[in-house]
C-alpha cells in the first residue's frame, strides 16, 4: 500500500515532465497518434465524472484537472505543429493517422469544409458554452462568498442548538470553505477554457501560414499543392485538439450549472422530465400539427404517439402502490446497560427553555434567538479575551411553560419568564405616563418593566420607554450572565489556546512563563481570579508579561494577582473614566484602615477579618455613598491600602459586584483624582462616624 501510495504521488510530476519534453523535444508520428488518443479519452473521463457527480463538490478537483489538461492539449498542439511544418510535404500522413483520418474521413478531403466546420465548432465553443460557463462561474462566485458568513453562522446557529454534533459542524464548516474556494477556483478556470480556445485559432493560423510558406520555399511544392497538403493537415490537427476542448467545456458548464442533488445529472433531470403532465401535451401538440395538411405526417405522427405513450406509461408507474420495506428486526435493548451520555451533558453553558418558548429556537420561523446567541458569543468572546463556549439550548418540560433557566457549569446563574408574544417596555428613567400590560421586572439590570402588545410599541417609543422583544431579554441576561461568571467558563484548554496564539507572536515570552515555572494549573488559577475581578484577558500579553516577571518570585496564585494587579491598573482605570477625566474614587477614613490592617495582621489566614456588624455598617455607608453615582450612571472605584483590598473586595462583591476595589499602587501617579465620599468620615456617614470602629483579631 505505501509503494502504491508513493507511485501514485510520483505519478503527477512526471506526468508534467513528460508534457515539458513533448513540447521541446521532437516525437515521432505514432506516439503522437497515442498521446491524441489519450487526450480523448482522458476528455470523455472528466465529462463523465463531471455528468455523474451529485453535487459541484463531488468534483472538487476539477479546476486543478482542467488546468492539467489544458497544458496537455496544447503540448500536443505543439508536438504536432512541428511534425506538420517538418514533415507536412511527405503526405497527409506524415502527421499520423489520428490527424489523417479527422483531416480526411471527417470533413471528406476538403479544406475549405474543414474550415467551416471548425469555425462552427469554434462558435459553439468560444461563444455559447465557454462564455455561459464562464459567466456562470463568475456570479456563482460571487454569491457563494456573499452567503459565506450567514452560512457560517447558521451552522453556529445549529450547534448551539444542538442540532448537530461538534464534529459535524466541524465537517459543514471545511464543507462552505471548500465551495467557497470551489466557485472561486472555477471562475478563473472558464479563463483556461476561452484561452485554450483562441489559442486553438492562432494554431491553425500558423500551421496554414507555415506550410503555404515552406511548401515551396523548402519543398518546391506548388502553391495549390501546399495550401491543400497542409491545410488539410493544419485542420485535421485542430479538430483533433478542439474536440476534447469541447467535451472540457461541456463539463465545465455542467459542474457550474449544476445543483446539489442525491442523483446525479442523468437521474436528476429524469426525476423531473418524468411527469405524465410533461408528456400529454407535447403527444396533443405533435399529433395536432401532424394532421395539419402539409407537415411531415410520416415524422411527426409517430412522433406524437412515442410521446402519448410515455405519457401513458409515466401514469400507470404513478399509479403504483410504493414498495413496503420491510423493517429490520430490532435488536435487543439490554436495559441494564446505562451510557455515559445520560450521564454526562458535554456542554459547559446551556440554556433551558419551557415548551412556550420553543418558537424563539425553530428554524421555520428564522429561529430569533439562536442568532442573537451566536451575536452574544461573539461580542463576549471579544471582551473577555477567550472564545465563550456554545451554549446549548434545550427543552425542558419541568420547567413552565414561558419560564427559561441560565446554567453555567452545572450551577443555575438566571432564571426568568418571559413573553414571546408580547414585547417588554423598560423604564430607564426618562419614561412616561403609565403603560397597558403586565407590569414585570427586567432579569438583567431589574429596572422596572411592563410587557405590553406588539402594537403599542411606537407609542411606548414615543412616551420613554425602551421596548425590546423577548429574545432580546434572554440574550441580554444570558450576556450578563456569562459575562458575571467568565471565570467558570475558562478551563486548562482555554487558557493553552491562549498561549499557543500568543507564542506564534510572542514565543520567548509563553517559553519563560509555562510550564516552567509557572504550571498550567496555577496559571489557569491566576487568570481565573483576574475575571473574577473583572479584568479581561483582552491583553493577554500584558497579562502575561506581568505573571512572567512576577512567577520568578513566587508560584501561589492569590500572591501573584495581588503583585500584577499595579502593572494592570491602567486597564482597570480605562473602564471607568477617560483619558482626560478624572477617576472618581471612594476611600475609607484612615482610622478604619488602619484598624482592617490590623486585624489582617494578627490572622494570616486572611478569613473572617471584619466583625460582621461593623461589615454591615461599612456596606451600608458604601451603599448610600455610591446611590448618586449608580443614578447618574458614573461608574467608581473604591480605593484602599494594598493590605485590605481582598477582604474589603470581598465584603463589597455581595452589595456592589461591578465596582472594582483598587489599592492605592494600582492608580498611576498621572492621573488625576475624584474623592467623592470617605467611607466612615464623621461628618460624612454618622452612621459609622463617630463611632469606633471594631475589627476582629484572631
């Protein structure tokens, strides 16, 4: 098998170095007479394969076959352009019998027919076939590459769905490339046929102009002697060429114009010639004009009942009951046996969806959400860094019917219900009056909502509110969501994707941070906390430049983000306020810093640290300090000594989990600074102020 395999390899550059001899060293007349039947037949093999195929893919390599014999056909056209010019006064046979008998038999001896007739033949192919074919080519192209994203997302789509597996989406994605590259290797493979055609002109030119000169200059022929001995063989020799040409053609036009089918070409346009209806008419139409006085009688009756009597036998085939198969005898379910596919799901997030739901995922009518899901992917995949797996969406009937459930690692993270038929008016704040409908509560941001019909939309745009549909409510959770609980999402393979993109960029960088001597495990627990903080993996190679520096010193995960998170201020800060805009900060009264400090000193363990009572007084002073900022949508950052950060970041994820805490060495000296409260400042919250603080030591 291997000796097979390597022969089969070495055959195609041989064949190529035999085409180079052919049309540099001269051959004699009967292997010219071989290589011309080889063309042929190697001409009627691509036609059939062409007729045969059920689809233009199943042909794949027909641009690249087209190419090949293309070159071949003109190698022989001068391998016989010398033999004719050299040996043409020798007789019509000189050339070989093959140019011979298609300059004799064919088209009788006469040069002026032959002449028509490849003329004719030139038209037919130049003109109608190749010019079709090309055009053809040209805008199936063009379309293909235009269909080629929404095909890629509808695929997306399907396996979001679960409509297919990964490996089959897999095959349909290799399946729109190659068709893409198809169409656009066909459109300049017709320019190989039209060129390959108007070469075919210039050849006979020159082989007539040749002989009509060395006939008798070398020869001493006479003029009539050498315009009829070589343009018979001049002609002969370019039908011997366009014949094949014509069939390259032919197949051309019929890959091109081809549409995918289970049959192949013959049975496709059989299946849809094969209707009684098609032939009734044409028996009525033939039989009428074959009784009209003088038409052709003794052809076109004949004609007429050949027609009515596949008509007749189309029906009565119609008309047959459909063969029963019979089924297969089922095999025994052994009921014992439990696989692990009920067992085990494969898909990290899913999203479950009550029977009344199921229209926002069906295909029949455009499946709303399942392209608002691809967006999501998308656009979160961009934020975050790294690709957010699929999510899989299913039906689930213990859920009621509107209801539908956000699942993240086996950990529900949304629920809500929703109404398909309805759309959601959402008061942002600028609304007004009061809307008609079911009053409800947005899942994602929990402002203060109505589900209204899907005609008082305009009039609810007109008074304020902001009105969505329900698709757009669960991809705007489900974004949330995912976008809350990236952490769960990043595993070891992610985080080694990201590294080997970043080392085809960067290799000495991903060579001196893992796996030595920072392992995959650990490095996955350091950027895993960095989402839980809410900095991206955007810039991983910042990221990872600060973990190389920083992992020379320490290999504990919770150390290094604490050490990086100063080198990675500057992409915190950016979320929060532009260039030129000052960064608005909270802080806490240096006393109770101190006092946090305190407690984190006497226990090491870096648990339980605030006394609850006095966590709950902070929470509440940085809840009505922060009310104004969260109402004007001006986003902050609380800013305290590097010691307490995790355990203040900690006691404020509960209450205010989109608001950073930063330590004071995670600021650059160069930008400026917006103290808008001091949490625990007596003239501030009295609530705390005046009051001493207490912490808890160990």
């Amino acid at each position: 098998m291997k000796l097979l395999a390597n022969s089969r390899q070495a055959a195609l550059p041989a064949a190529i170095l035999l085409l180079v001899l052919v049309m540099v060293v001269p051959i004699p007349a009967f292997l010219l007479d071989i290589f011309f039947v080889t063309n042929i037949a190697i001409s009627l093999a691509v036609l059939m394969v062409a007729l045969n195929a059920q689809k233009p893919l199943d042909f794949s390599s027909f641009p690249t076959v087209l190419l090949f014999t293309t070159l071949f056909r003109l190698g022989l056209n001068v391998a016989s352009t010398r033999v004719v010019l050299v040996h043409g006064h020798e007789g019509e046979a000189a050339a070989g019998h093959v140019i011979e008998a298609f300059g004799s038999f064919l088209i009788g001896g006469d040069y002026i027919v032959g002449i028509f007739v490849f003329a004719i033949l030139m038209v037919i192919n130049l003109i109608v076939v190749t010019k079709g074919a090309g055009r053809v080519s040209e805008v199936s192209a063009r379309f293909t590459l235009d269909a080629l994203p929404g095909k890629q997302m509808a695929i997306d789509a399907d396996l979001n769905a679960g409509l297919m597996t990964p490996d089959e989406a897999k095959k349909r994605r290799v399946e729109v490339a190659t068709e893409a590259d198809f169409y656009g290797s066909m459109d300049g493979s017709s320019k190989f046929v039209k060129g390959d055609a108007i070469a075919a002109i210039l050849i006979l030119a020159a082989n007539i102009i040749g002989g009509l000169i060395l006939g008798p200059v070398s020869h001493g022929l006479s003029i009539a002697d050498a315009a009829k001995t070589y343009t018979l063989l001049a002609i002969g020799d370019a039908l011997v060429a366009q014949l094949p040409a014509l069939m390259l053609s032919i197949a051309a036009a019929a890959i091109v114009t081809r549409v995918s089918s289970e049959k192949d070409l013959a049975g496709q346009i059989g299946s849809q010639f094969g209707s009684p209806r098609t032939w009734a008419p044409v028996a009525g139409i033939l039989g009428l004009l074959g009784v009209l006085p003088g038409m052709p009688h003794m052809i076109l009756l004949p004609a007429a009942g050949i027609a009515g009597f596949a008509a007749w036998k189309l029906h009565k085939i119609a008309q047959r009951p459909a063969p029963i198969e019979e089924a297969a005898p089922a095999e025994p379910i052994d009921q014992s046996r439990i696989g692990w596919e009920e067992v085990t799901d494969g898909m990290l997030v899913n999203l479950d969806i009550g029977y009344g739901l199921v229209p926002l995922v069906d295909e029949r009518k455009g499946a709303p959400l399942m392209a608002r899901i691809t967006g999501v992917r998308r656009q979160l995949s961009k934020e975050l860094g790294f690709v957010v797996p699929q999510v899989k969406v299913r039906d689930d009937i213990n859920l009621a019917p509107y209801t539908y459930r956000l699942v993240v690692g086996g950990v529900v993270v949304g629920e809500d219900q929703v109404s398909p038929d309805e759309m959601l008016a959402l008061d942002t704040g600028t609304g007004f009056g009061e809307l008609k409908g079911k009053k409800a509560k947005d899942p994602t941001f929990g402002l203060d909502a109505t589900w209204i019909a899907p005609g008082d939309a305009d009039a609810a745009t007109g008074a304020g509110f902001l009105v969505v549909d329900s698709g757009t409510v669960i991809a705007t959770h489900l974004n949330h969501a995912l976008g809350a609980n990236a952490a769960d999402m990043l595993g070891a393979d992610e985080v080694q994707a990201l590294l080997e993109g970043l080392k085809e960029r960067n290799p000495q960088l991903v060579a001196s941070l893992c796996p030595s001597p920072l392992s995959l495990t650990t490095l996955t627990s350091v950027l895993k906390a960095l989402l839980n903080e809410g900095i991206t993996l955007k810039e991983f190679r910042r990221i990872a430049a600060a973990v190389a520096v920083i992992a020379q010193r320490t290999q504990d995960a919770e150390e290094i983000v604490e050490l990086i998170r100063p080198e990675l201020g500057p992409l915190i800060i950016q979320k929060l306020c532009g260039v030129r805009e000052p960064l608005r900060v909270m802080t806490l009264e240096g006393g109770l810093e101190g006092l946090l400090g305190q407690a984190m000193r006497a226990d090491p363990s870096r648990r339980h640290v605030i006394e609850p009572d006095l966590g709950r007084r902070i929470v509440d002073a940085l809840q009505r300090a922060a009310q104004p900022m969260i109402a004007e949508a001006k986003p902050f950052a609380l800013v305290v000594q590097p010691a307490i950060r995790v355990a203040v970041r900690k006691l404020v994820k509960t209450v205010l989990p989109d608001t950073p805490v930063m330590s004071f060495f995670e600021v650059p000296e160069d930008k400026a600074v917006e103290v808008v409260a001091v949490i625990g400042a007596n003239d501030t919250h009295p609530a705390i102020g005046g009051h001493q603080p207490q912490a808890l030591a160990a």
